[in-house]
C-alpha cells in the first residue's frame, strides 16, 4: 500500500545575514503519523517550520500540499489551507484570558457581539480535556509557563487542521502533562492529521514518534523509521560524531567535590504569605541541591525568594554567615547569587541587544553604572563563552533573540558565569537544550561546582536533578516535606516522599 | 537589494540612513526655492543665514528632544515639557525682571536677583519637575503618559500663578545673551546644546548607561533580574529630561525677552515626541539615538523654515507639517519596507 505525502517541502534553503540555517533541507509527512524533527540547538528546525507557516520566505524550494505547490505569506493563510504551528517560543497575549487566548481569531459569533459564555466553557472544556482544571477567565499571565505551554496546545488542538506543528511543546511539562498531550496527539493521529513533533527528549520521542527526520547543520540528514534507529545512532545522526550519553549519565557526585563545612546561603523560616510556606535551607558551596516535586511545588517561588524577586514576609537568610536582607535581585547579586530564570524569553534574554551585551550585563551591573567595561574586555568575556559553552553563532554582535532557542539559554548561563557567583540558581537550564549540549552544560556546572559554587538546581526533569544533584529538597503544594541526600535518591524515592505527604 | 553592493546595502541600514535623507531631501526643497538658501554671510562679526537661523531656532528643541529619546527608550513619554519649559521661563523671568537704573550718570539694566542665581533656581524648578515626574512613573508605578499629563495640565497654571497671570518682561541685558547672542560668530544657544550633547554622549558610551537604559527598555523583568536598579533608572532619567526642558525655556525666554505662562513652550512636547521618532528610535522603547534625534529636530525645523519661506497659507500650514512627517514615518516603517520589499522580490522572481 502506498499513501502519498500529505505535505512534501524540498530543497529548502534559507540564509540570514551571516548563516545559512537552511541548506537543502527535506521533510516528508504522512497523514495519520506522528514525526519527529530532531536536531541539534540551531540546527535549523525551527526556521524549516517557520518557512512552512509564512513565517519565514525561503530563499528557494518548494512546499506542496496534497500535491499542490503553496508558498503562504503568513500565518494566516498557512491557518486557512490546514498547517497549524505551536512555536517554541509562546506567542500568546499575556493579557488576555486563558480563554480568550484560545478562542483569538475565531470567536463564536452570536445575532450580536461575542458569545462569552461558550468560549469560556469551551475552553474549559478543552483544557480538561488535557487534565488541566483552572479558571479560563484569568489573565494568562496569572499562570506559570507550564501552563501557558498547554493553553498554547490546547489552541493548536481546537484549529481544524490537516498538519500541526508543536515546537518543543513540553519543554516544560512534567511527565504526566506529557503523557495527556500524547494522549491528544493519539486521538488527532487516528483521524488521520499529520504532526510535526520537535523536542530535544528522546524518550518523548520514542514514545510518540512514526518517524524521525534529523536534521544538521541546516542539511538534511535522513528519514528514519522510529522503530528501526537505535537511540545511539540517533544521537549520533544529530551530533555527527559519537558521544557516549552512558559516561555522563553515571551520578558523579561520588568523586568527592570539597563541600564547604558551613553553608553560603542559609535560609531559616523563610516564607511568604501566598507564597512557599515557611521553609528551611542550607546551600552549601560545592554542593549540588535538586529541587524535587511536581508542576506548582513551588521550586521557582523559593528561588525567587532567594534571589529577592518575591519579598519573603518571614524568616531571615543568612549569606556566608551574615544575616541579610534581600529585596531586590541587586542585593542578591551583590551578595554573589545568581539566577538562570525558567521563562527565558520575558525573564531573561534581552532580545534587540548583542550576545556580547547580554552576557556582560550582570557583569555590568554589579560593577555599577561607572565602571563600565571597555568594549574589548567585554569582547574578550563573550568570545570566551560563546567558545566554552560552544554558542553557535557567527559572531558577538549578532542581536541575541536571532540565536536559536538552546543557544540563547547558553548565553544566558554565561551571563552568570561571568559574574564569578559564589550560588548560582538554575531553573530548568536545560530547557530546549539538545542531548549533547546538556550533557555539556551539566558538567560545566559540575566542574563550577566543584570549584566552589553552590548550585541550587530546578528541573522538571526528575532524572536529571537526581543524576546532578548531592541533595534534594523535596517539595510539595509550595511546603518543603523533607531532604534526601543524593546516593539514597531514586524516583521511587522522591515519588513516594511527595505522595506520602498526600497521606 | 541582492544587486546593490554591501557597502551601500550597509549604508541604507545604517539607522541614521533614513533621517539623514530626509533632512538632505527638505534642503534642497529650500535651496529650490531659494537660491541663497545655504549662503552665509559675516555682519558685524557673525555668521548670518538660513542655515544658521534653522540651527539657532531648534536650540530649545534639540534640547528637549534629547532628554526625551532617554525616556521614550525606556518606554516612557513625558508629555509635561511644554508645561515644565513655563514653570522654569516664568521662574527665571520673574527673578531677573530687571529695572533701569542710572548709575554714575550711565543708563543700566540691574536684575532683581543675580543672574546665575536666577538661572539656577529656574533649572532646579525644572528638575524638581522631572523628580515629581520620576515618582510617579518609577515609584508609583503610574502609567508615562497618565502621569505626566497631570504636570501638563497643571504646569501652565502653576507658571500663571508664578507671573501673577501676567506677561513677565525682562530688561536686563546680559540675559539676552544665552538666547540672541553670538560667541565667536556662533549663536550661544548652540554651544549649549554642544554641551549638553557632549555630556550626553560621554555618559552613554563610557559609563554603562546606554547599555542599561536600552536593557530596561527592551525587557524591564529582564534588566531587574540582571541586577540593575530599573527604577532608580527611569526616576533619574525623567528627572534629566525635564532638566533639558528648563535649559530650552533659558534659550526660549532669553530669546524673546519675556515669559508667557500661556504660551511659552506650547506643543513643545509634541514636536519633541515627533523629533525623536523621525531620529529613529522607536516608541516602544530600547535602542535609541541621540545624534537621530538631533537630525528629527533639524528636519522639523527645516520643513517649518520651508513652509514659511514657501508662503503656504498659515491656514493649511499645519496640514503641509502633518502630510510630510507622515510621509517621513512611512518610509521608516520597518512593517511598510518589508511588504515592499517581499513585493519587490516576489515581481522580480516572477518575471
Ligand atoms: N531571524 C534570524 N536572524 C538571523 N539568524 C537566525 C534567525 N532565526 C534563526 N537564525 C539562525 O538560524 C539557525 C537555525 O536556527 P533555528 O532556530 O531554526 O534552530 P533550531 O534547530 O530550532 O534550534 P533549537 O533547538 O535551539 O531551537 C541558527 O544558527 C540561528 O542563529
Ligand atoms: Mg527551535
């Protein structure tokens, strides 16, 4: 039986001023497959679907559609002949509702005005749907950017479309988020839409994939059969040479890292109405602490706390001894914390500025306003980074929002390494961060650790904070429940220690 | 675009590229109409000409568009210059006033308060202005352009009540120097905007307060959690653009030798707003340029000049005003050079 593409794009190319992110690329779909396109950070996935919905003009080749050549000029008409997109970045109205943001563009019209009530219960509807329960009224700013991550799937899932697209949709969802989208991506599957599924977990993608077409460099690499391509030789395809993910994996906190006897950061009863219930913790330089739990545990609220975003109503910290007040991110980076914050595109990039400018700006401003960094010492700290951290991008100049996702997130990192920080906090790091480069940016942070950084490490990875981490905080319902040290913890563990608390 | 050589391609996005045209376009539309247009002649010592009359009368608002490219690129807008420009003119009038006295037989002019005196206290009142501004935005979190209206509104009524509603007068001579007078065959009132642009320029590229005003304007959450102080920032930079204001009011009274509560000012802001805009930096705030906003002011000096010496009726003068900076802002629109653009690419490929 043969079934012709639903959609063919060939001999794509597209070059930005400085790049070629597209040379020749390929993608093939099927109708009723699940296909994912994997990658490396910059690799040019992103740009290939931004070229399949307007987004994008190709410099050359050619998209066709149920064998018709298109070229859609935007998203819109890429919308109406059925190729639907959920990009990496969301690109929703923070403003807006929850509701609101699902229903944008398409309201249910009544004999006159909008019909309120049923999009609101629609989009209720749709996002039990998902398992997720909240008010759709809300503005969707009000919610963390797990959540905002499904308004922006169950959007995608509401269009009547023949191809979807989700662009590293679960970057920040935890495992059972994951498992309901997949559920939905089943369901659509059996009605025979074609999805374009791009992550850089590669057990998501044997999970849900038909079919995996890699992508290097901007060239295309190959279509594979899930089924037939070995993880190894997937990773190998992306990366292009061999790297053994088994030597990274192994918990290297066992090589004794000098942990300081007395903590850098203490934390004692510190809480805030609202917020985290009161809570102790002790950060030790040289030390890895994880922080476990699930989605609105309240791992970025205590980091928050500590880093003097959110102002904590009880309890004091102590930093290197000393009791501290911190009420602003300046206080805290005078007192040498730093923070990676999880929603990179409003918390962290700034995105019409240079590489160079946005790795040097906490530098710059703890310095102070007149201690400016002469242009070539700040040259000289990007260029060191953009090496160390291996940031793909022709130069330092280049305004950071035109990196791709994973890249900026390095960036970011070199932004606070740069500071020399004695605590660095990191809130999901490696978000969108592909296979070989989180192994890189994980022992990057290992090796800072074991010269005497104390890191506080958030992830909604459970794997990853229990193979980085000497320490664990568990946390649940915004309360710490307890402590595990870090060759006693495995998920079971740490599971069982959240659900025991539910007891 | 592909044909073009990359030094010219380079030259045309160059961000002063567009300013600069428009600014070159608009003399020639004078020299059109009149021959002599860049003539300059030497009379009893100074430069004289259109050129020079162009440069001197955009003082006051090369002045304020300056302070005001620091606020429009950390997303504010101060719309209270005009009305702060009153307070500091009816201030610094008021002071000087001045009277005719003869002393040892010879006629003079005294002030009623020592002239740098009086100077100073009009630009501490424009500061204080600004610091009142800086409050409300950075401190009380208002919106730009809500709270700075509430100066604009009342600044004309605190300036009237300074004058006592009346048109103040200045007699005293040395005065008129900062707005009328000529230092080495130059007006006065350039070289204090050569100051001011020079102070500028040093604090943006050798301090980091360029790179942290454009931060704060792109991504305030951002810039905060980076570790700069993003209030203090903004607070201190509507306290500078109100302190240009009170400068420009010095040229402004100096130059017509009285302050008007009513009028003095009047739109100022406007033009202000409009001149930064020409120059390039957008009002969403971020990157911003200082010498673009030089170049807006020049531009809508110059078109006022041309509308003049064209004699459109004063009637439909503003109309004139208005068909060109819309025009002007067209060609700038990022959104209307791509459309054109992809057209452009699209007829090309086609044919
Ligand atoms: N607007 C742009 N201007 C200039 N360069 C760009 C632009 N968008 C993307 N690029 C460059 O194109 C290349 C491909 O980027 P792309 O975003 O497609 O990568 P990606 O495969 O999606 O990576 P990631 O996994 O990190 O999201 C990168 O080198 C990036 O810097
Ligand atoms: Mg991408």
């Amino acid at each position: 039986m043969t079934v012709e593409p639903i959609l063919v794009m060939q001999g794509i190319c597209k070059s930005f001023p400085g790049v070629n992110a597209l040379k020749n690329a390929q993608l093939r779909l099927f109708p009723g497959e699940v296909h994912a396109l994997m990658g490396q950070n910059g690799a040019g996935k992103s740009t290939l679907i931004k070229v399949l919905t307007g987004v994008e003009t190709p410099d050359a080749g050619e998209i066709r559609l149920n064998g018709q050549a298109i070229s859609p000029a935007c998203v819109g008409e890429a919308q109406k002949m059925g190729i639907t997109a959920v990009y990496q970045e969301i690109n929703l109205c923070p403003n807006l509702s929850v509701a609101e943001n699902i229903f944008i563009g398409r309201f249910p019209m009544r004999a006159i005005g909008i019909d309120w009530k049923t999009i609101e219960h629609q989009a209720a509807a749709e996002l039990a749907a998902l398992n997720i329960h909240i008010d759709v009224s809300l503005p969707l700013a009000s919610y963390p950017v797990a959540i905002q991550q499904m308004v922006a799937i169950a959007r995608a899932l509401t269009t009547e479309a023949q191809v979807l697209i989700l662009d590293e949709p679960t970057s920040s969802l935890d495992e059972g988020e994951v498992e309901r989208l997949f559920q939905a991506l089943r369901q659509l599957k059996q009605k025979g839409m074609a999805i374009v599924f791009i992550t850089h977990f590669l057990d998501q993608t044997y999970a849900i994939a038909d079919r995996i077409t890699v992508l290097r460099n901007g060239e295309f690499i190959g279509e594979y059969p899930a089924s037939t391509l070995s993880r190894l030789d997937l990773i190998n395809t992306m990366v292009g040479r061999e790297i053994n993910e088994a030597s990274y994996a192994a918990n290297s906190s066992a090589q004794a890292a000098s942990v300081a006897d007395k903590p850098y950061v203490s934390a004692r009863g510190l809480g805030s109405t609202g917020g985290m219930h009161p809570f102790d913790l002790d950060l030790y330089r040289g030390q890895v602490t994880g922080l476990g739990g699930l989605l609105g545990s309240g791992r970025t609220e205590t980091a928050r706390l500590l880093f003097g975003i959110d102002r904590a109503d009880s309890g004091t910290i102590r930093v290197d001894g000393h009791a501290v007040k911190l009420n602003s991110p300046r206080q805290a980076v005078r007192y040498g914390i730093a923070f990676c914050p999880e929603d990179r595109k409003n918390e962290g990039i700034v995105a019409d500025l240079s590489i160079r400018e946005n790795i040097i700006l906490a530098l710059q401003a703890r310095r102070g306003i007149f201690h400016y960094l002469p242009k070539r010492a700040q040259s000289a700290i990007a260029e060191q980074y953009i090496e160390q951290l291996g940031i793909r991008t022709s130069d330092a100049e280049k305004p950071i929002g035109q990196l791709s996702g994973g890249n900026q997130q390095k960036a970011l990192l070199a932004r606070w390494l740069a500071t020399d920080p004695k605590m660095l906090i990191l809130d999901e790091p490696t978000r969108g961060i592909d296979i070989a480069a989180k192994l890189e940016i994980m022992e990057l942070v290992k090796a800072q650790c074991k010269k005497g950084l104390a890191i506080l490490f958030i992830s909604s990875e459970m794997s990853e904070v229990l193979r980085v981490s000497d320490r664990i905080a568990v946390l649940r319902d915004r309360q710490k429940i307890g402590e595990i040290a870090g060759h006693d913890a495995d998920e079971q563990n740490v599971f069982r220690m959240i659900a025991g608390a539910e007891a | 675009m592909k044909r073009l050589p990359t030094t010219w391609r380079d030259l045309a996005r160059h961000p002063l590229f567009w300013p600069g045209v428009t600014l070159v376009l608009l003399c020639l539309v004078n020299v059109y109409f009149n021959r002599s247009f860049f003539a300059i002649e030497i009379k009893s010592g100074h430069l004289y000409g259109s050129v020079i009359d162009i440069l001197n009368r955009a003082a006051p608002l090369m002045l304020v568009a300056m302070g005001m490219t620091l606020v429009i690129a950390t997303r504010g807008i101060d719309i209270s210059v005009g009305a702060t420009v009153a307070i500091s003119g009816a201030v610094v009038a008021s002071l000087i006033g001045g009277s005719l006295i003869i002393q040892n037989g010879v006629q003079t002019y005294v002030s009623n308060v020592p002239m740098p005196l009086a100077i100073i206290a009009a630009l501490a009142v424009a500061l204080l202005c600004g610091l009142w501004n800086g409050l409300l935005v950075a401190g009380a979190g208002m919106q730009p352009i809500i709270a700075t209206l509430i100066l604009m509104v009342a600044g004309r009524g605190i300036a009237q009540l300074i004058t006592e509603g009346q048109i103040v007068t200045v007699y005293y001579e040395p005065f008129f120097i900062i707005g009328n007078g000529f230092l080495l065959g130059i007006p006065v009132s350039l070289y204090i905007v050569a100051l001011v642009l020079a102070i500028m320029l040093l604090l943006i590229h050798r301090t980091a307060l360029g790179l942290f005003i454009e931060s704060v304007g792109i991504n305030p959450v951002a810039a905060r959690f980076s570790g700069i102080s993003a209030r203090a920032l903004v607070f201190w930079v509507y306290a500078f653009c109100a302190l240009t204001a009170g400068i420009a009011a010095l040229i402004i009274t100096s130059n017509v030798k009285s302050a008007d509560g009513n009028n003095a000012g009047l739109l100022l802001e406007l033009d202000a707003i409009l001149a930064v805009t020409l120059g390039g930096t957008s009002l969403a705030g971020g990157r911003f340029s200082i010498m673009g906003s030089l170049l807006g002011s020049l531009i809508i000096q110059t078109l006022t000049y041309a509308i003049y010496s064209l004699g459109v009726p004063p009637e439909i003068n503003m109309v004139v005003k208005a068909l060109v900076v819309f025009g002007v802002c067209l060609i700038q629109s990022e959104a209307l050079r791509a459309m054109l653009g992809k057209h452009l690419f699209r007829t090309g490929e086609a044919a």
